[in-house]
C-alpha cells in the first residue's frame, strides 16, 4: 500500500493514458504531478519532487530519452537522477 508522501510524475503525451494512470495510482493512495510533454518535465519535477517517475519514450519535442539525459545534467534533480541509474 502507498503511504501518503510517495510521489509520482507521469510524463506522456497521451492525454488519455496520463487520466488512466492518474486515477488509477491516485486510487492506490499516490500523490500524483502528470506531465503532457518533455519540455515542461524539469521544471515540473523540480517542483514535485517525485520518488518514481513514468515517463513515454516516444514523444514528439523532447522524447523520453532526452527527457533522462536532461535530468541526469540538471543539478536539482540531483535526487532524481540516482533513482534513473
């Protein structure tokens, strides 16, 4: 069961996917931060500071891959990039 400060940040760019993901971890007892788009994922996970992120690879910008390599060069989310390793 969640406890009540585990975080998650959904990255995608389906809207449809991001609700079913949404309310599915929000009804497992998650707080949950969704993004729709690479570009706005740092400044959202700074922010947030998520514990798990899922993230979709194949977004048009700014996939997922890029989205990894950003966090991983963004000192802040300094956190963040040791849970991608």
């Amino acid at each position: 069961m969640a406890k009540q400060n585990d975080r998650i940040l959904i990255v995608d760019d389906s809207w449809d996917n991001l609700r079913v993901l949404q309310v599915f971890l929000a009804g497992e007892g998650y707080q949950v931060e969704v993004a729709n788009s690479g570009e706005s994922v740092l400044a959202q996970a700074e922010a947030f500071s998520p514990d798990v992120m899922l993230l979709d690879l194949m977004m048009p910008g700014l996939d997922g891959s890029q989205v990894i390599q950003r966090i991983r060069q963004y000192p802040v989310l300094d956190a963040l990039h040791s849970k991608t390793d």
